[in-house]
C-alpha cells in the first residue's frame, strides 16, 4: 500500500491546482514519463552462485518455499 505523508500531499495538492489547460497537462506528463533514468554501470564481477545468501524462505534447491508476511 502506498501512503503520501501529509506534506508531500500538500505539494502534489499545490501543483495538481496550477494544471489548468490541456497544455498544462501534458507538460507535466512530458515531465514524467519522458525524464531521463540514469543507471550507474556494474563495474566488479558478479559474486559466485555459491557467495549469494538467499533469504530463509528460499530452500538449498532454489524453491521459493510459502510465507506469510511478517511471521517466520
């Protein structure tokens, strides 16, 4: 579940009531789906398959055993 903390909602609040044309609008989706993502290279070797701890709901074999959230 996804929760905005009470500032944050008053920011979006603030810009979402300066969108008042069309225009307006697809400025503002021009600046969030055609921002640029910037990924950093790999720059090391990938640890082994044997270095890798998995979590404790992975068993040896690799199968994702059943969990409920928040109890082990």
């Amino acid at each position: 579940m996804f929760t905005l903390s009470l500032k944050a909602s008053g920011v979006i609040a603030r810009i979402l009531a300066s969108l008042h044309t069309k225009h307006d609008w697809i400025e503002a989706g021009k600046l969030v789906f055609d921002y640029d993502i910037g990924f950093f290279p790999f720059t090391g070797d990938p640890p082994a398959a044997e270095e890798v701890k998995l979590p404790d709901s992975v068993s040896k074999e690799g199968i994702l055993l059943p969990s409920v959230s928040g109890f082990r």
